[in-house]
C-alpha cells in the first residue's frame, strides 16, 4: 500500500458530483443534505437546552391530554 504526502491533498474537500462540500446548494445535492443534517442537528441541541430550562413543549402536551 503506497501512501501519499500530505501535501499531494486537494485543496477543497468535493462530493461526488465535484463541488465544495460545505457550498450552500439548493435542490437534491449531497451538500444539500449535508446543511439538512446540520440544521437538524442544531435544532435538537436548541430543544434540549430548552427542554433543560424547564420549557417542554412534549410534557405540557403530555399533561393536557391526561398523562
């Protein structure tokens, strides 16, 4: 197995259709779904914190219907 130096690397990160990674694409693009697992991500540490804090939108509805 041959190895090459670290300086032989491209210099932007590409996807298989051969643009940057982290370029804000819209449509069905494998960056697209990259941003989509980002903003998921964010979206459920935001809910957490909130959560933490004592706002829970799932125990309050919990409580209204019962439980």
């Amino acid at each position: 197995m041959q190895t090459r130096p670290s300086t032989d690397l491209p210099t932007v990160a590409t996807e298989y259709n051969g643009v940057d990674r982290n370029a804000f694409l819209f449509g069905s693009t494998p960056q697209a779904e990259l941003w989509n697992g980002r903003f998921a991500m964010i979206g459920f540490l935001a809910y957490l914190l909130w959560d933490l804090a004592g706002y829970s939108v799932l125990r309050d509805v919990l409580h209204f219907i019962g439980y």
